[in-house]
C-alpha cells in the first residue's frame, strides 16, 4: 500500500546508507519513532557491516534492521577496523539497543600450519580467525599493535589489487572488454577497506554494464568470463558469491596466494586485541567440524594455554548436537560463549537465528552477552572487567569473575523501546 507515511519511509531508509553520518542518524531517528516500543529479545554479537563487507550498508542500516526485529543487544565486529564504530554506537543509542563493540582479524599458527592442521579456516592449516570482544578503548596509531594491524591491511589491500589486475586481463581475454578497475572496487567502500568480496561485486557491477552496452543477458557474458553458466535463477548476492567462487578462489584463473605479512601470530593478534582492551575470543567454526576442533575440550584446553578463556558460535552453522556440546563443555569452565550471524556476505536474512532464542542456549548466551557489556561498562568506570590489558583473569575463580563481570552488564531482554 502506498501514502505519504510509506513513501517517508522508504526515503528514510534510503538514508540510512546514502546520507551523511548526522544525516544517517537523523532518519534511524525518525524510523524509530515511526516504530514505536516494542519488545526487545535475543543477542547477536558478531555482525560485519560496511567498513569490512555485508549486506548492510551502513552501521545505521544494520541497527535498523536490529530494532525492525526487537533485538536487546547487537555487536559489530568487522574484520581489521574499528571505523564503523562511533557510528554504530550513535545509531544504538537512538534505537535503544545495548552496543557491543568488537574486531575480528586471521593469524596464523605456524606449528598448525606445518602439520596440516586445520583449526576454524576450512581451506587453509594454521590459519586461526580470531576476535577482540567488547572494546574498551582505542590505541594510538603509532603503538606496536596499531602498525601490526595495517601492515596486515595493506598487505591484503596489495593481494586485492594484484587480484583485481588479473580480473581486468582476464575481462581483456575471454570478453575483449576492459574490466573493473581498483578504483571501481575501492569506490564500493566507505573508507577503502576493500576485500575480496568487494571485487567480486565489482565484477557482477561491470558484467551488467556490458551485457547492457552489448544487449545480451548478463548469463551469457557471466558464463564467457567465467567458462561455466550461472545459476539460472541467481538473484545478486547469488551471483556474486558464484564469481568469487569461480574466478577468485584457490585453483581459479585470479586467484592470488595471501602475503606472510598479512598474518601475524595467534600472540601477536591476542596482544593487538589486548591493546583495544578487548577479551581475546576464538570462534568456533561449527561446520565443517575441521581436525583441530573435533576435540571441544581439547581444543578448550589448547585455547587456555594460548590465553584465551572466551569462544564464540554463529549457531546457524552448527547442529544442535554440536552447539550443545560447546556450550556445555565452555560453561563447566565458567567461559563464555557468544552468538552471532556475521552477515560477511550479500545475502540478506535474519539477525536472530532460532537458536538464538532457543531455551537450551537463550540463557547462556544471555549470560555471555552480559559478560561482555559488563566488561565494557567497567572499563568506563575505571575497574578491571573479564581480563585485564595483559590477559590475565582479574578474578582467579572462574565462576566469580563470570558472575561479577555479567552482572555488571545485565539487560532487560523482554523489555520495551
């Protein structure tokens, strides 16, 4: 049905990722409000947004989508920046949403690596992503840890490039086309944080360009670039996750093989999350179940020795079997578990899986997301949270450092805005 009210709407949300900040704000304001209160359940501590790669186009559209679904407590987390932070913080507070702040970045285990062990990387040993959960403060550019994170940045930006370049000559082959260039796919980010999904949709962006400028059906050109024909029922983010596959990824015609300098060691990257004041997490892939993770208390007990006393699922990966067993095996040791969707490619759904909210995990979960905004609100009083900026417990036992730190971020999920 159309009107004044759902016309409104639509250019709000437009908004939301085409204006300026204040402007951005100022619409997930008005919607809000056009929104009224409404009941507020559920965690999701692991979204990506723009500033790395995602559906959402801006933090502001992320926590839209978050306040459309009732959701108590939303985390950003994207890979290898804290740019969408002020923003995010800006826009939960306007739609009522308890903020998580978080980073995700990929290093490397060498003594994995050289036995072929594969932890939570499915196509590559040793390769460890991690997270620096509930941020508590931001280092100067200039420290240590700051310059380790952009020399992993800058050595991904020059494989992106690189990548990009053999795309441009592979359009030049196959199509006697020009290709998209870095500056097409640098123009796709807010803040040049390019990935390698951002060329992939580059590449679905000049395909539809020149199957219009040639008038033939963009399966026809997709399928001559790429030497197998599309999906025939492809929607966009259906299409660009097929040309990553065909044309970027390990064995195709583009793909580049990382730079060493990109990954640091599991201690360095634990050091660089220490520095943002944050509690170092492993995430637990789930799915496949790789060799390094088969072995939940195992592996619990190899992340300890690491320093590491947190771990996080994105449920919708896992069975239920299988999140129960991490569940279980990380509350008898008094860890928490956080829960997220990532959201790290085009597809757009839910940011409340059902095991979110499911009665044998909601509770720790619950508990778990208190951890961390408890460990933030803490640290903004001055005291020391789940670990302090060297790692170390702050509370020797693990059951009074899990319930004193929960408690200090407890939330009203059920409550309303």
């Amino acid at each position: 049905m159309s009107g004044p009210l759902n016309d409104r709407t639509k250019e709000l949300e437009t908004q939301l990722w085409r204006g300026t900040l204040d402007q951005r704000i100022a619409a997930l304001a008005e919607l809000c409000a056009q929104l009224g209160t409404r009941p507020r359940r559920g965690t999701n501590c692991h979204i990506h947004t723009s500033e790395s790669f995602s559906v959402f186009r801006s933090p502001s559209e992320a926590v839209w989508q978050a306040a459309r679904e009732g959701i108590a407590v939303l985390g950003i987390n994207d890979h290898y920046t804290v740019a969408g932070h002020e923003e995010f913080r800006r826009a939960c507070e306007v739609a009522g949403i308890a903020a998580g702040f978080s980073l995700e970045a990929v290093a490397v285990d060498r003594e994995a690596a050289e036995a072929g062990l594969k932890l939570n990387d499915p196509d590559n040993p040793g390769r460890i992503y991690l997270c620096g959960k509930g941020i508590t403060r931001y280092p100067e550019d200039s420290s240590p840890e700051m310059r380790n994170l952009a020399r992993m940045r800058a050595a991904l930006e020059r494989r992106n490039q690189e990548i990009t370049g053999k795309v441009a000559e592979l359009f030049q082959a196959r199509l006697g086309a020009g290709g998209p260039s870095w500056e097409n796919v640098v123009a796709l980010t807010p803040r040049g944080n390019a990935t390698e999904r951002h060329v992939a949709f580059a590449v679905l962006l000049r395909l539809r360009e020149l199957a219009t400028q040639q008038g033939k059906p963009l399966a026809e050109i997709t399928a001559a670039l790429c030497g197998v024909t599309p999906p025939s029922e492809g929607d966009d983010a259906t299409l660009q996750i097929f040309l990553r596959s065909k044309l970027l990824k390990a064995g195709a015609p583009c793909f580049v093989r990382e730079d060493p300098d990109a990954f640091v060691s599991v201690a360095d990257l634990r050091a660089i999350f220490l520095a943002f004041g944050s509690i170092p997490t492993y995430p637990i892939l789930g799915n496949p179940v790789l060799a390094g993770e088969q072995n939940i208390e195992a592996l619990l007990d190899r992340l300890e020795s690491m320093g590491f006393h947190a771990v996080e699922v994105i449920p919708t990966r896992n069975t239920r079997e299988r999140l129960a067993e991490i569940v279980s095996a990380a509350r008898q040791r008094w860890w928490p578990v956080f829960n997220g969707t990532e959201h790290n490619t085009p597809e757009s759904r839910p940011l409340l899986d059902p095991f979110a909210l499911d009665p044998e995990f909601e509770p720790w979960f619950h508990q778990s997301t208190a951890l961390l905004l408890g460990h933030q609100r803490l640290a903004a009083q001055g005291k020391q949270g789940f670990v302090d900026l060297q790692g170390t417990p702050t509370i020797l036992d693990p059951k009074a450092r899990f319930e004193y730190v929960s408690q200090a971020g407890q939330f009203n999920s059920g409550s309303a805005h």
